[in-house]
C-alpha cells in the first residue's frame, strides 16, 4: 500500500499526516515549532518529531513522497534543505519531498481548485494568489512593523492605542487588566518593551468584547476587516477565496464581518481546515477531489 506524508510546520506547532492515496489517514504527529525564522535550527527537529511519531503505525518504505507546507519558507536555504534531508532519512524515509509556502497548503485545506486565493489572518496577515497550488503573487505578510494589518498582533495593538486614547472606558480597563498596568503611563511602557506574544493574546479579548456590543472593540474588528478586504483586493484573483490562521478558521467578529462583505460581493469563501492533511493530498501523484474530501473530512 502506498503512503504519502504531509507536513504543516507552523510558528506554534508542526503537524503531521500519513495517508493512503485514496485519502485514508493511517497516522498523526505533533511536535514544536516548524518555522524556521522563529523557531531557527530547532525548526528541522520539531518537523522530523511529527513525521516520526506520525510513521509509528505505518511502514516508511510505503511511503512515496512527500509535502512540507513551511511558514518562513523563504528560510529554507542549502543548509535547511540539507538539515531537513537528514531528518527525512532519519524517519526512515527514501522517497522524494519538496516544499511549499504556507500559503499553499493551507489554500489546499480549504478546496481542490488548482486556483483561487487564500487570506491568512491568525498572528500575522497575508493574501496570496494561487494558481496551479503554486503562490504567483502575496499582498501584505510585511511584519507587524510594515505590514501585518487585521491580524492579531494589529488588533492587540490596535487594543492598546484605543486604551491609551480613552482611559477612562471600560475597554481599557480591561486591557489594563490583562497586561497588569494600573496608569496610562505604565501602559505606554510596557508596549515599548514590545511584548509582541503578549499583545497579540489581546485579540481574544478584543473580539470578546466586540461581540459583547463595546464600541471600542467593535470599531477595531470593523477596522481590521476593511483592511483585510483591502489585502485581498489587491489581488485581484478569480476563483474561491479560503480563509486561513485563527482569527478565520474560529468564530470570530473578524470572519463573520469578512464573510458578510464577500458574500455581498458574491464571492465564495471557504474555511482552511487541517493543513497536514492537504499537504499529503498535494504529495499524492493523482490529486483527485474524493481524496481530499476524504483526507478533509477525518
């Protein structure tokens, strides 16, 4: 029986996939994180930590290839790629493995359509192009410093400028609270430290209270979906959008304000779901669309 491994190595976590070619999954892992730029040398043990533990009930000989969907792919050099080659073979693996941007797999988590366009929401943002589940062009994915906008480092900081602003509001005594400052003043000096975890754990609490009717919060979320329609206009792609990255895959006032303008816009937007297991289904020589609801589906 042939096999098939994919691989979703994120900046919290990688994941894992062992699949049959008709999409039957056989076998899961996790381990650390898998990106590169964050996580640097530990990234290529965290990834070959879910492979292994995802081969356990599974034969690598089995195994005819292989995707690694990598946020910070743009890290993977000579010596990433050597590093993750080891690893490869280290799991017990022969058989060939490539690369694909983040972006790729997690459109793949959302449909089978070679072509489309996926928006990522989660710490960061990013739009990109897809055609032929290959990325062809990327709006914004610039940072928190440049770039970044609707995404959950924007709206913590976003958090923070509107609690500075409105002192007196019951919006920023809760993100006092949840910083543990008690004046504007320790405030302003704990975001210079640029905790950069911490604020982006505000967006939880920001869309919290958005649902809750605060008028702070909800002029924030209704902010942060003008800027991420504006992302995903810059594209200008035909074909499904997939929302990806936690601030889309959950119930948020972010996703439900992104849907409603799509939907008014008469586009089709699907949700990513579990990446790994598109990445086994783009490893799959036939990407039929019965194998991926299969794999989509457990």
């Amino acid at each position: 029986m042939e096999l098939v491994v994919g691989v979703d190595a994120g900046g919290t976590a990688s994941h894992a996939v062992v699949a049959t070619a008709d999409g039957v999954v056989v076998g899961r892992g996790r381990a650390g994180p898998g990106n590169p730029l964050s996580a640097g040398p530990a990234a290529v043990s965290s990834v070959g930590a879910a492979v292994r533990q995802a081969l356990q009930a599974a034969n690598p000989r089995s195994v005819i290839g292989g995707v690694l969907g990598l946020a910070g792919s743009s890290a993977c050099d000579d010596a990433f790629a050597s590093a993750l080659d080891e690893a490869w073979a280290a799991a017990g693996l022969r058989c060939p493995w490539r690369v694909v941007g983040d972006a790729v797999t997690a459109f793949a988590a959302g449909t089978s359509a070679p072509d489309g366009a996926v928006l990522i929401a989660g710490t960061g943002a990013v739009a990109a192009e897809i055609q032929d589940h290959q990325i062809v062009r990327v709006t914004d994915g610039l940072g928190w410093l440049l770039g970044d906008e609707g995404s959950g480092h924007w709206l913590g900081l976003s958090a923070l400028r509107a609690a500075v602003r409105a002192w007196s509001s019951s919006f920023a005594a809760a993100v006092a609270d949840a910083v543990g400052v008690t004046s504007p003043d320790r405030l302003i000096g704990w975001a210079q430290e640029l905790h950069h975890a911490e604020i982006a754990a505000l967006a939880p609490l920001v869309c919290d209270r958005a649902r809750a009717g605060d008028p702070h919060a909800t002029a924030i979320t209704g902010e942060a979906v003008d800027r991420l329609i504006a992302t995903l206009g810059k594209l200008g792609q035909a074909g499904p959008v997939v929302l990806a990255g936690s601030l889309l895959t959950h119930a948020t006032p972010v996703r439900d304000g992104l849907l409603a303008v799509l939907d008014a816009r008469g586009v089709s937007a699907l949700i990513s779901r579990d990446p790994a297991a598109a990445a086994a289904w783009l490893a799959l020589p036939e990407r039929s669309p019965a194998a991926h609801a299969a794999l989509l589906r457990t």
